[in-house]
C-alpha cells in the first residue's frame, strides 16, 4: 500500500501531518531531493553481495525511535513518527485475532526543531577528543528528545490531548535522565569487568594479563548485552526503522533520489553507526588502560572512570576517521567488526518504513543543504549514522 509522502515544509517545532497518497515512492523533484547531483560516477557507490553501500560521507546523522526515525543534519533537526490509525487501535483494543487484512497504516507526523551546537558558541570544545565528548552528549540529549516525540505520538488522540495540556518535562529531568544512563554504562562495562578483574588479580600476576582478562570481560558483557537486546521481540520494529534510517542516509550520501525504491537497494550496515561506535569503546579501553598497570583497587575504579571521556573522545575520532575513508580496503577490514555487530541492532525494513525515515531527512533538507555548506557551516558538526 502506502504512498508518496505529500509533505509540507515544516514549521520549526511544529508537527506537520504528511498523508499517504498513491504509489510507494517520494517525488525527487521536490525541494528537498532537488538538490541531489544523479549519479554520474561509481565513485559515489559501491555493490557487494547484491547490496549498495555509499562511498562518501554526509554531515547528517540519526536514531530510530518508536515507529520513527530522527534524523539530524548541520543547523537543525526531525523526527518522523508514523501515527497508529483508527483502525490500528481498534483492532488492538479487540485483542483482533489476525483474521481478514491488516488494518491501514496510520499518518506519518513530521516535526522539526533547531540544532544548535556548544561547539559553534566555544571554540575549545573543537579541538580533537573534545569535540566527540561534546558531540556525543548532545546526541544523547536530542535521542531522549526524539524517544519522547515518538512515544507521545503512539497514544491515543485523546490521552495525546491531555499530553499535549501539560508542561514540557523540566530540563533538569532530561539532565537526570542522561546523566543516569551515562553511569549505568560506567558501571557496567567499566567499573564491574575491573572489580571482577580485581578478584584474581594475584593470580595474575602481570599487568599484561591483567588488563587482557579485563578487556576480553568487558567486551564479553557488551557483546553479550547486545545479543540480549536483539532478542526482546518487541525492539525489532526499532530496529527494523533503524535499518531504514541507515539505508536513507546511504542513499542520501550516495546522490541517488531519496525514495523507498532506491533506499531499499543499500546495505543497513552503516560505518558511523552508533554501534560500530560502542564496539570500538571497548576495544580502545583495553589500549587506554595497559599503561596504568596495578595499582591499589580504588586508583583502578578512578581511572575507569576518568578514563571514559577519554575514551569516547578517541573512539569518535575513529569512527570519524572511518566514515571518511570507508573507500579503502584496509578500513573496511578494520571497520567489518563493527558492521556486523549492527547485524544485531538493526532488521531489514520495509518500505513503508523507509518512507518515514525519508520523510524525516527531507524535513532537515527542506531546512539546509549540507552538501553546500561552508567549511564555517560545519563547524561544530559531529555525527553519528
């Protein structure tokens, strides 16, 4: 079913109601495809395995949220988030058995806002190392943003209503809120692999050994932490709009048109995945932390966690790095890890969902053109796919 997305420009901060007409494809003619160059090299694309994968890099990045995607670009910021229709929650009020056809999908709701980045206000905050810890608490910031626009947007209209009556979430709760998961990550991959460490550490005997055994805990305890996740039946609809929000960035940095068609045609693994990103947070903790050797227990918990800006901030550089140079063989070696991790976070999605995810990167393209903004546009950008 579904159709082209008749969107119109969106208001800053104001959702804008795109209705499903006709056939599965959004028109490239519109301002915000038109300034995509067509494809006239095979510089811009690769294929393997009956897959494409883009070859170059663009300043925008996202997350998928609860039947959405956020997308994110230089100067400003979109969530798509397809509405559960009449139909949708009749039948889940019901309890429907599944006989007969699936009830229609609902509309898909466009809303955009301003980014506005610490980076471009202090110029400090640019300089290597510092500008990924920067960047990455922003995401942060902006993802819970987003999980709370697409969670609202689930209810029914008339507890959305009485949603819509009250006042904004304070900002100090965000600020909890982020702050909190940023200390049950610490806990968990770092300050837990040492102090289990720590156990055997006279056994050990070496600081070699010690920092190994450390190491191979705490990618042990993420790898199998995600491995947990991509078993929770109900993410896989997270992942499958996070897999349409990869192929959309793909197709959107390799010049093609931006319709479901096409975005369907690329791989969901994407280089600058946050992923990939946390994949490589633990591998670069093992380099970080080898020097340090054994000293007493509590200056081993101090340095685990002073030491993850650190971390975070090389690790970004990395993906960085990667994401630029993704044409190369030998990054690509370094980079396979990594992707095939995101084989666990993401699912092949359709193109009813591709549809919303392109709708949310055509709200920021309507807004700004990255591919013509100035080396002083830029400034300040760092994102993640």
């Amino acid at each position: 079913m579904s159709g082209r997305l008749a969107a119109e420009r969106s208001q800053i901060g104001q959702p804008t109601k795109s209705a499903l007409l006709g056939a599965p494809a959004v028109a490239a003619g519109n301002g915000a495809t038109a300034q995509l160059d067509p494809l006239t090299t095979a510089d811009t694309l690769v294929e393997r395995d009956g897959e494409l994968s883009a070859q170059r890099d663009a300043p925008v990045g996202g997350q998928a949220v609860l039947e959405g995607v956020m997308m994110r670009g230089v100067s400003n910021w979109a969530v798509a988030v397809r509405k559960p229709s009449p139909e949708q929650i009749a039948d889940s009020d019901a309890d429907g058995d599944g006989d007969g056809a699936p009830p229609p999908l609902g509309e898909v709701e466009v809303t955009t806002y301003p980014l506005d980045s610490a980076m471009k206000r202090h110029r400090l905050l640019r300089l290597p190392l510092l500008r990924g810890v920067v960047a990455l608490g922003g995401s942060m910031v902006i993802g819970f943003r987003a999980l709370e626009i697409s969670a609202n947007a689930q209810l029914p209209p008339d507890e959305a209503v009485e949603v819509e009556e009250q006042q904004e979430i304070p900002r100090a709760v965000w600020a909890g809120t982020v702050v909190f998961a940023v200390l049950l990550s610490v806990v968990l991959f770092f300050l837990i692999p040492v102090g289990l460490t720590s156990l055997i550490k006279k056994q050990l005997g070496s600081s070699v050994l010690f920092w190994l055994v450390e190491g191979a805990i705490r990618t042990s305890l993420f790898l199998g932490y995600m491995a947990l996740l991509s078993r929770v039946r109900d993410l896989r609809r997270v992942f499958e709009y996070h897999g349409a929000e990869h192929k959309t960035i793909s197709c959107f940095e390799a010049g093609l048109p931006l319709t479901p068609a096409n975005a369907q045609r690329f791989s969901r693994l994407h280089p600058r995945c946050g992923t990939s990103f946390l994949l490589v947070v633990m591998i670069v903790a093992i380099f970080v932390f080898a020097p340090i050797g054994l000293p007493a227990w509590y200056w081993l918990m101090a340095t685990r966690v002073l030491g993850v800006p650190v971390i975070a901030g090389i690790s970004f550089e990395l993906i960085k790095f990667a994401g630029r140079n993704r044409s190369r063989g030998w990054v690509r070696a370094l980079m396979w890890p990594g992707l095939k991790l995101q084989l666990l976070t993401t699912r092949e999605p359709d193109l009813d969902q591709l549809e919303v995810a392109i709708a949310s990167l055509q709200a920021v393209l309507a807004l700004e053109k990255p591919g013509e903004m100035t080396a002083a546009d830029l400034v300040g950008i760092e994102v993640v796919a």
